[in-house]
C-alpha cells in the first residue's frame, strides 16, 4: 500500500510534451495509439479540414475588422486555435450536443451556423448569436467553465433517454481553476456520463500563463477523478481529431468522460480590448506563429501531392465569400424596437414585469404622441 | 380531504409530479435512501428508482449546473437545497445561468427548475441552517419565488411550481414541516388559485399585515391576540414573492389605511421595504400612517438560544400594529 501520492508528472508544463501526428513542419509521424483512430481520413478528408480551418480564419479576421471599425461591440478571437475546435467538435454527430465558451467560434462554424450566427452577440444585438436548439449547441458561455457542469446535465439526461448520443463542452486553461469545472468532473465520473471534456490550453487566462493555473500538465488532473484523459498538440488537426474520436467512442460506449487537454496558443488579444503586449513576449508568438495548424497541413498534403494551387484558390474564394456575407449580415442587422428587451424574462406571464412593461410603453408612446404634434 | 403535516404535504406533491409526468426528476444531497435530512423524499428512491431520484456529489454548484443541462434536455429537474445556508454555492449558477438562460436565448431555452430550500430559523439549528435568503432571488429577475405556509399550499403550489415553464425558488418554512392541516390532495391544479395570487388568511377592517411563510403562524396568533383589544387585523399571505401580487396587496390597504409588513429576513434591502415601496406609490393618499416593518435584526442569524429576540414573535407584531394605529408602542419616543 502507498502511503503517499506524489506528482507523477514533470511539474514543468513542456508544450512539447503533447501526443502528435503532425509536426510544424508537415512531417507525419507515426503514433502507435493514435493512428488507429484516423486510418480512415484520407487526404480528401483532411483537404475538407483544411478548408474548414481557413474559413474560420476568415470569420475570425471578419470579426476582428468589424469591432475595428465599429461593427461588432467586441470580439474574442480564436486565431491560432483552429485545430483544436475544428478537430474536436468535426468529430461529434449532428444528434450530439455542444456547450462551448466565448472563444470557440469554431465550434459554433462546425455546428453549422449561418454567417449571422457569428456574431450578433458580439454586436449587442442579442445575447444569443443563434438558436441552441438549431446548432444542437448550448448559448455561448461567458461565465468561466459554468457549461461544464451544463454539459454533464446533459449527458445525464441522455444516460436516462437510452439512447447513444455525447456531449462535448469545451473551456480553457484558466477555467480548470474554477470550482465548477472541478465538480464537472466528479459529477460526470460518478454517474458515468458521456460527456468530451475539452480543454483548450491556449496558455493564457487573458494576461495570466498557464503556470498561474496548473503547476503540472492540466491533463494530468482528470485521472484523479476517474477520468482517462490524453494531451494532444492543439495545432495537429490529425492528432486533434483522433484524440476526440477516442473520446467520444470512448463516452459513447459507456465507459463514461473522456478528458483531452489541446495545447495550443491564442495568437490575438484576450478581446479586442485587451493588450497582450503588455504581457506576452515578441519571441514567443513568432515560435508560436512557425506552429501553424494550417501551414503544417498545407506543407503535408502538398509533400503527398494533395494540395494544389487551384484547391488553394478555391478555398481562398470560399472563405472571400463566407466572409463577405459576415460582413454583410452583420452590417444589415436591424436592432430590436426598445419595449422588447422586456420580452423572454420569463417563459410564462409574470404580473410584475407584465406591469413594467405596460409603463415602458406608456412612457415610450408618449414621445410618440409628442412627434406628432 | 386528509390531515397531514406539511412534509408529508411536500411529499405527495413530489410524488404525483412525479408520476404524472416522467421528466420530473429530484436531485440533492441525501435524498435517497436516506429520504431527505427532513425526510421530505421519503419512500421515493424506492418507488421512482435512482435515475428520478438522484443522491448527488456533496457540491450544490453542481448540483445547480446539472439540472440546467438536464432542463437543456427537456427534464424538469426540482433540486433539493439541503439547508437554506447552503444554497450559496449554487448563487453564479442560479443567478447568471438558471435565471437568465430564457432571456438569453430569446425564448429557445426553458428552464423548468425547482429549487426547494428549506428554509429560515426558529428550530434550534447550528449556524448557517437557519437563514431567510429570499431577497436576494427575489432580487434576480428570471427567477419565480414562493414561500408557503400550510400543507395545502405546500402541496399545490409545489405541484405549480414544477409545472412551471419557469424557474421557480419554492421556500419551504422547516419550523412548519410537522404542522398538520387539511390537505385535498385531489385538488385539480387548473380550479387552483393560479401560483403568484397572496391569499387573504384572514380578514379585518383595522390593519393590513403582510406576511409570508412561517411568519404567517405568528401573524395569525397576533390577530387573534388583538381581537382581544377590538383590533381587527387582515392578514395577508403573499405566497408568491415574485411576482408579488399588489391587487391582493392594495385591495386590503386602500381598506385598511394601516400597513405593517413582517418577515423573519433582516431589514435592510429587504422584502418589506419592497412592499412598503410600492404600496406608497400606490395608495399614498389611503395610508392613515406610516407602513412599519418588523423584520428580523440587520445581524448574521445568532445563536440558537438566542434566536427568539431575531425572529419577529407576537408581541414585536403587536407593538407595530400599535404604531399604526398610533396607540402608545416601543418606539413612542425613539426620534427616526
């Protein structure tokens, strides 16, 4: 009997330390665990990644010009984090369910939004830039790591429908401090819930590096609870991608969580307000920036002669065209007239904000009556 | 009709909720085999099987975060708070998830959660089990909150509650657990008073006092005490404290002309200073006198021995209904 746990681990949190299929350079290389779970991708289907990767790019460049120019109230952008959310939420079915935070654009793209689902949020439009029950993903959340708990919730219920659907939930590396993440976890290992958790270790909680939250690999800490986890490159789409096919078989199966922690770097601000050179260094985005998850796919398909210009081309012009009905979409919203934001509060009538609202309308008709004069 | 205690009460309506509609399920701490601390779940595990209901991890946070997963999935969780002091952990994801997923998601996204405190002092309890932390949900909008204060209520309005669309904080007042009373446990929710009408326990033409949950108890036994004295007293009980229903509330001040609100919760920020607000703005000009509040002191709950100075008794009511009325009181002298 042990009478003492010690970290097993390197307390040194080494980015390198990651499973990998793909180096930054677009070497393929051999991982006797993981090839199994991609045999089936072939350069087809990672051309489909590819393109997916860029065109998140461009909603993201999209979302940052238009908070520059006034468009969109504020914008977290997923630059740099492409791979990890293309790569995990691809994996899920379209019956599975989402419950992603604020940065994960991605997820929300892969899930199917239209280009207006982007970002109406983000111009202050609505607190919602879609209809979770559409996307079958959860209201972005803002609240650190609060969907986790929501993600179990719902895996429980499907454990009590019987049926074989999984949850995802993705949440950073800050978010891992938080209570609720930690009793994501033993609610979901205790009732053996089928549920991905993701963490996005993009190495910072807006100015904070990771080393305020974890003094080890993250992934490190689910075995505690009883759950499996793995620690993948979250720049390698392959090693991304075969990481969450593990762990949704492994949830959809009925062996309960599966934990992934994706090392990755956010390559913009926090938000369009933060200031991240105020506490990153200059060298260590350009390291970040030769990590690429798009240039190493590009590099690889193009060593197997599966990537060309004419499909460069193409991509170009999809993602010129998503783009542009970003733009577009989010130039023609229209704001909601003044007397609903009182509208939704409650699913049934309330007599109290039922009466404020017959004020607010007194009020409003009143400046209407005075127009007219 | 049956006599039975307000646990008891509390029981049956969780156990037809239950068997009339298969989303329903109870979450919290000790609920199982156990039955609840109060017993409240009694015999239900071992009816409804553990998948209903559910014993969770020691973590009311979690407790909360799950139930609105659940709800994303079209259950129709009720939680069970084990003590009303401990429902603080589960405060960011009441307040910022359970109460606003509706706004949030323009109406996509019910959440037809019941969260079940029982609630408020006056039965001996250690620290932090005996606390009235109503004002603060009654504070958050997307919440509905009711407080009950008879086994009937408690089994009709809980069952209103969890048919709710809306997310409903259903206080249930521990010193009245084993208070028994006639219950119609075949009442027909839809010939029911509709959940958020008060109700007027008890009629007069003298003074309008204003109560909810236990205190309700205590408001009857001042009434009858000044009957003694020819004092008339309407005794009103919300039931619901949001929304708070001033038909019932104006109706019986612009008779009464005389208001005194009193809750066990302290006094500042209050729900009496809600009340007396908004019962000024409406009826000013029928008030004969200043409303009064007897709540419970601005102070943390204090020490079990001592918990009868805090929570308002008859004779604190007595002596406000005294102020009203301008008879000679405690505060005769005192300068406000």
């Amino acid at each position: 009997m042990v009478h003492t746990l010690t970290p097993t681990a390197d307390l040194k949190t080494d980015v390198d330390d990651v499973a990998r299929l793909l180096t930054a350079e677009g070497e393929r290389i051999a991982d006797r665990d993981l090839d199994p779970w991609i045999a089936d991708l072939d350069a087809q289907a990672l051309r489909g990644l590819y393109r997916d990767m860029a065109l998140l790019r461009r909603i993201d460049a999209e979302g940052m010009a238009l908070q520059r120019q006034g468009q969109v109230g504020l914008w977290a952008p997923c630059n740099g984090q492409e791979a990890t959310q293309i790569g995990t939420a691809r994996v899920l079915r379209a019956d599975d369910f989402a419950f992603p935070s604020y940065r994960e654009t991605g997820v929300v793209y892969a899930r199917g939004a239209r280009p207006e689902g982007f970002l109406r949020a983000w111009r202050g439009e609505a607190h919602s830039s879609y209809d979770p029950n559409e996307l079958g993903t959860a209201v972005q959340q803002i609240i650190i790591g609060a969907q986790t708990l929501h993600a179990v919730g719902y895996a429980m219920g499907i454990q009590r429908d019987g049926v074989d659907q999984v949850v995802a939930t993705w949440f950073g590396d800050g978010a891992t401090s938080q209570g609720d993440v930690n009793e994501a976890m033993v609610f979901a290992a205790s009732y053996e819930a089928p549920v991905v958790f993701v963490c996005t270790n993009n190495q910072y909680a807006i100015s904070e590096p990771v080393g305020v939250q974890a003094k080890a690999p993250i992934a490190g800490r689910a075995p505690g609870f009883g759950i499996p986890s793995m620690r993948v490159d979250g720049n390698d789409i392959l090693a991304v991608t075969a990481a969450m096919r593990w762990a949704t078989d492994h949830a959809r199966s009925g062996k309960g969580p599966a934990f992934i922690e994706a090392v990755t770097y956010r390559m913009g601000p926090h938000t369009t307000s933060d200031d991240p050179t105020r506490y990153r260094d200059k060298d260590e985005l350009e390291a970040w920036k030769r990590r690429d998850p798009l240039t190493r796919v590009e590099a690889y398909l193009r060593s197997i002669e599966e990537f060309d210009d004419a499909f460069a081309a193409q991509v170009q012009q999809d993602a010129d065209e998503l783009g542009a009905a970003v733009r577009s979409t989010c130039l023609a919203m229209t704001t909601a007239p003044a007397l609903s934001i009182l509208d939704n509060v409650y699913a049934e009538p309330h007599t109290g904000l039922d009466e404020e609202k017959t004020w607010f309308a007194a009020y409003l008709d009143g400046f209407a009556e005075e127009a007219q004069r | 009709m049956t006599q039975l205690t307000m646990a008891k009460a509390l029981n049956e309506g969780l156990r037809r909720a239950m068997a009339d509609d298969d989303k329903v399920l109870v979450m919290g701490e000790d609920i199982g085999r156990l039955g609840g601390v109060f017993r409240i779940t009694d015999g239900l595990q071992a009816e409804f099987g553990a998948q209903r209901i559910v014993d969770t991890p020691l973590a009311e946070s979690g407790i909360m975060g799950t139930a609105v997963g659940l709800a994303y999935r079209g259950y129709r969780p009720v939680v069970e708070i084990q003590f009303d002091g401990f429902v603080y952990p589960a405060f960011d994801q009441i307040v910022s998830n359970v109460a606003k997923l509706h706004y949030r998601s323009q109406g996509a996204v019910k959440m037809p959660i019941t969260i079940r405190i029982p609630w408020a002092g006056g039965v001996g309890a250690a620290e932090h089990h005996s606390e009235s932390p109503e004002a603060y949900f009654v504070h958050t909008s997307g919440l509905r909150v009711v407080a009950v204060s008879n086994p009937q209520d408690a089994y009709t309005v809980l069952r209103q509650a969890i048919a709710c669309d809306d997310p409903v904080v259903f206080f249930e007042p521990k010193r009245l657990y084993h208070t028994k009373g006639e219950v119609d446990l075949d009442t027909d929710l839809a010939d029911a008073a509709p959940m958020g009408l008060a109700r007027v326990a008890r009629p007069g033409k003298d003074v309008t006092l204003i109560t909810y949950g236990a205190q309700v108890s205590t408001a009857m036994d001042a009434a009858t005490a000044a009957e003694d004295e020819g004092i008339d007293i309407e005794v009103i009980d919300l039931r619901s404290l949001s929304p708070i229903d001033y038909k019932a509330v104006t109706a019986s001040v612009r008779k009464t002309g005389r208001v005194v609100v009193t809750h066990e919760a302290a006094r500042e920020a209050g729900l009496g200073a809600e009340i007396i607000a908004s019962v000024t703005e409406r009826c000013f000009y029928h008030l004969e006198t200043p409303p009064v509040r007897v709540t419970g002191w601005d102070i943390p709950y204090p020490p079990a021995k001592l918990e009868k100075h805090h929570v308002p008794d008859l004779d604190r009511i007595l002596d406000a209904v005294d102020r009203v009325l301008d008879r000679p009181n405690s505060m005769s002298e005192v300068e406000l």
